[in-house]
C-alpha cells in the first residue's frame, strides 16, 4: 500500500514522529479499515477507510483535519499499522530496524555522526535521548532552531505574512506555522522536562513567546489557544517538580511577563500558571498584590464594556484567592457587595448565596440588579431570568407568575417558551382571556406567528401568512403543513401571487431554480396543475428571451 504520497512531506516527518514516540495506541487493523488513538494535546480517534487493501476514506477528529485535509495523526497510524503484527510480513526486507542491526557498525556509526552533524534539530532529540545535561552550546542550538521556525513564516518586516491568494491559503499556512510550534514544544521541549533540566526548558518557551510576541498575530491569535495550553501543560509539569528555589525564580519571571504587553496574546495561560502553580505560603501576598494592581489598573480603561468585563475578572480572581485561604464568609460577601456594579461579581455572588440558600438575599440582589442596569436590557433580561428561576425552586408562585409577565410582555417579549411556561398557571378558560392580553400587549414589531400556532389560532397565522413576499417566503413555508388542509385555496393563491411578482422581472438562474421550486410546490395542491401549467404557458410567451428561465422550467 503507497499511502505516503497522500501525504506532504513536514505531515509525512510529524506523523514518523508521532508513531515513534509510541503516541498511537488502540491500534487494530483489520481488511477493511484501520483505526487508532493517537495522543498529543488531546487524544484524536482516526478511522482509515479500506478497500481491496487500498485507502478510500480517512478521517480525524483533530482541528486541522476536520476540513477534509489529511493529517499528522492519520500518518502516525499508518506508520504503527506498517508495523503492526499484521502487516509485518509485507514488509520491505531493506527494512530500516534490518538495515541498521545487520549493518557494518562502524558505517552505521559514521553515517549518524554525519546526519547529526549536519541536522542541529536531530542532534538535540539524540542528545535529549540519551539524557545529557545540556550546555550552553545547547541552549543557543535550540533558540536557532526557534528562530528558524519563525524566520520560515515571517516576512523581512517581522510579521507573519498573510500576503496569499487567499484567505484560505493564509490560515492554512498559519496552521502549519502553530503546528509546527506545538511539535517542537510537545517533543524537544518535553523531554528536556523529563530530563529534569527545568530551567531550560523555562528559558527556551520564554524565548519563543517573547519571539511570537514581537510578531502580528493579532489576525488570528485565536488559532494559538492550543499553543497556549501546551506552554500552560508544560508549566505545571515543571512547578510540580522543580525546587522551591527555581519556583522563586519563575515566579518573578511570571509576574514579568503579567507586565509586559508583547505577550498579551498568551496572558490568560500565564495568569493560570500564576494563580495554580504556586500554592505554597509564601506567595500568596504577592498573588494578592498583583489582583489588587490589576483591579487598579483595569479601572482605568476608556472602553466600558471592557473595563467592566477585565475589573470583574479579577474581583472574582480575588473572591477565590479569599475563599482558597478559608476567610470569613462574612468579609467575603462585603468584599462582593463593593463590586456589584460589575454583572459577572453580582451573578457569582447571586450563585454563592443560592449554594448557601439565603435565597431571600439572592433575590434582593437580583431585583437591585434590574434596577440599576435598567439601561442594559441583555443584564436586566438576564436578571429576570435568574429571578423566574428562584422563585420557582422556593415555591415563591405570586412572584413565579409575575416575572413570566415581565418576561413575556418586556425582557422576553413574544418568547414561545416563556409563553408556553406562563400557560401553566392558568385554566384553560382563563388562558382564553389571558393570552389575548399578551396578544394585545406585545410590541408591534414582535412576531405573533408561533404564539398562534402554538394556540390552533390558524385563521390569525393565515393572515400572517398571507402578508408574506418574496423576501418573507419562509414563513409560507413554515406554515404551510399546519395551513394546508383548512386553507388549500388560499395557500395556492399566495403561492401564484408570489411566483408572478418573482418572474416579472429579469433575474439570475438561480432565481429561476426558486421559482420552479415554488412551481412545484403548487403542483401538490388541488388545481395547482392546471394553474402551473398556464403560468408556464404565459411566461413562454412573455418572457420567451429570457434563456435561462425557459430551460428551467423546461425541468417541470
């Protein structure tokens, strides 16, 4: 089987890679497909699709692939299936394992010292496999090869060059570029971990984020979150084992980077690095330290909306380091009620009273919360919604009942659920009186249509319906199958109405395609045949220069 060639040659290189760091496991080959779980950040399921020993499907779970491009882990699987216990008979006999035992040891040796001397990346994974303490010789190998990874995507300006025909090609090529990244974090530097070199490993992922950090990333720097939960996974392998005294260094070292603003775009992994990793003693007074400045720093912001979400962050951030440390309940919630401007602090606080069942308290804060954000609508709607709830878990019903108006009338006005819960409550007799109150009461532009259809009122969604044009087609749609057996006639006549204002002006093919579409829609109903075929009579004459019309309705 010549699967290789699916495959470019750096995918071909990081699946070897994979496979020879045993990160395939769950391997089982059979004749018609091939699967496997392979592990990396995640773990990825891949399934490879056979027929008559031939590859006609492969499929991943991963990110990259999930466009229908063929991925590291595919290759990874197909390397361990080359070597799987099923496949090892076909095996070429100039087997690579073969070559190398059975080879002149002193050729075998001379010909790596010359692979090793000419290729800095598999000097350092050799050195790394055998476990040696590295040198500052190392170090400055390891930050070139950094420096090559950058130097591949970034253009004479330092920026990553997004200058591809198109869109597509760019972020397939930023891709690479953070895969690439990964690879080199998830294998050179993990095993310097695993070599208990602590420091440098600190040291070389702080050379590469200061590096990343002085690229335009901020087109995509979502892309990097992956990049940024390696670098987070690495961390904490490193502060769980390394000494106290290294735990002091890189502590400042973090809170460096916490100030400097070329690695905002990784900020929120280093922040858990700080806030998870350090959790003996004597840190947690400098922990406080940096929440309070960022409370202070983040009160300054001109953007609202950011100020708010950024300041709230942190008060809560503060709340758990309080919690964490066993403080009074009591100081806890003054220091939450200082901060209820902030939605995110009054909604965790409302969560901590409701745990606690000081439901009375909670409600208080919710209802003081519609007040003082009456200018937010999507807070005070939120407000409401925690409010309808708690007052349905206490049994608190006059209240229940009184909420869902708001709600069905204002914050959710027209809301088929909230609607449907309010029903609840009454008769089926007082709901009658009820729901034309809502009818009555709610905003003009708010639609009645499935608030009708959810009561049977179908001669009130007919007249909805029959407002519809062109642009509000769906509707007809939607309704029709309620619609249909009560109101034939009238359906049918919609549907021409809106077919002649479709055709009476010149349009593309597919315009045309929507009319025979319609067309045929109208040839289910009663009369609709006879309607459709006088239609297409008239507009074989009217609109006979109109070629791509005629052809489709040719397809009647």
């Amino acid at each position: 089987m010549n699967w290789k060639q699916l495959f470019a040659n750096e995918i071909l290189d990081r699946g070897f890679d994979y496979y020879n760091r045993n990160f395939v496991e769950h391997l089982d080959v059979n004749e018609e497909a091939i699967a496997g779980i392979v592990l990396g950040s995640e773990e990825y399921e891949v399934l490879i699709g056979l027929e008559n020993g031939e590859i006609v499907s492969m499929f991943c779970e991963c990110p990259y692939a999930i466009d229908g491009r063929n991925c590291k882990h595919m290759a990874a699987v197909l390397f361990a299936m080359d070597d799987n216990e099923l496949t090892r008979s076909l095996r070429d006999e100039n087997d690579v394992a073969k070559l190398v035992r059975e080879g002149d040891p002193s050729i075998v040796q001379d010909f790596l010292i010359h692979i090793l001397e000419n290729d800095e990346k598999l000097l350092s994974r050799f050195k790394n496999l055998l476990g040696c303490e590295m040198s500052p010789m190392d170090m400055e190998r390891y930050k070139r090869q950094i420096d090559e990874i950058l130097s591949q995507y970034v253009d004479r300006d330092e920026f990553i060059n997004y200058n591809y025909t198109s869109y597509y090609n760019s972020e397939h090529e930023f891709e690479e570029f953070v895969s690439e990244l990964e690879d080199f974090l998830q294998h050179d530097i993990n095993d310097i971990v695993i070599n208990k070199q602590y420091r440098e490993a600190f040291e070389l992922i702080n050379y590469l984020l200061l590096g990343l950090g002085n690229e335009d990333l901020e087109e995509l720097e979502g892309m990097l979150d992956t990049l940024g939960e390696i670098c987070l996974e690495i961390w904490q392998d490193i502060l769980n084992f390394c000494g106290i005294q290294l735990k002091r260094t890189f502590f400042k070292c973090y809170l460096n980077h916490l100030e400097n603003p070329i690695l905002n775009f990784i900020s929120d992994y280093i922040e858990e690095a700080v806030f998870t990793g350090f959790m003996e003693a004597e840190f947690t007074s400098d922990k406080f330290k940096v929440v309070e400045e960022k409370i202070l720093s983040s009160k300054q912001l001109e953007n609202s909306w950011s100020r708010k979400y950024t300041v709230g962050k942190w008060v809560l951030k503060y709340i758990d380091m309080l919690e964490e440390q066993q403080t009074d309940q009591k100081l806890i919630d003054e220091y939450y009620q200082k901060h209820l401007e902030y939605s995110g602090v009054r909604n965790d606080y409302v969560e901590s009273l409701i745990k606690r069942q000081e439901y009375q308290l909670a409600i208080d804060v919710l209802k003081e919360g519609k007040e003082v954000e009456q200018d937010s609508r999507g807070l005070v709607t939120d407000f409401s919604l925690q409010l309808k709830e708690l007052y349905r878990q206490i049994g608190a019903n006059q209240a229940y009942e009184n909420e869902l108006w708001d709600l069905i009338l204002d914050y959710r006005a027209g809301n088929l659920d909230i609607f449907k819960e309010l029903k609840l409550f009454y008769t089926e007799e007082e709901w009658k009186e009820k729901r034309e109150i809502i009818f009555e009461k709610l905003p003009s532009n708010c639609p009645l249509d499935r608030l009708y259809k959810e009561e049977q009122l179908y001669d009130r969604l007919l007249e909805i319906v029959l407002g519809v044009t062109p642009a509000t087609l769906y509707k007809l749609k939607e309704y029709e199958n309620e619609l249909i057996e009560i109101y034939p006639t009238e359906l049918l006549n919609k549907y021409e109405e809106i077919v002649k204002d479709m055709a009476s002006s010149v349009s593309n093919r597919q315009r045309y395609q929507e009319i025979v579409s319609i067309l045929r829609r109208m040839e289910e109903y009663p009369g609709g045949i006879a309607i459709v075929n006088e239609l297409v009579r008239q507009w074989q004459v009217l609109y006979k220069n109109r070629r791509a019309m005629m052809e489709e309705l040719r397809e009647l």
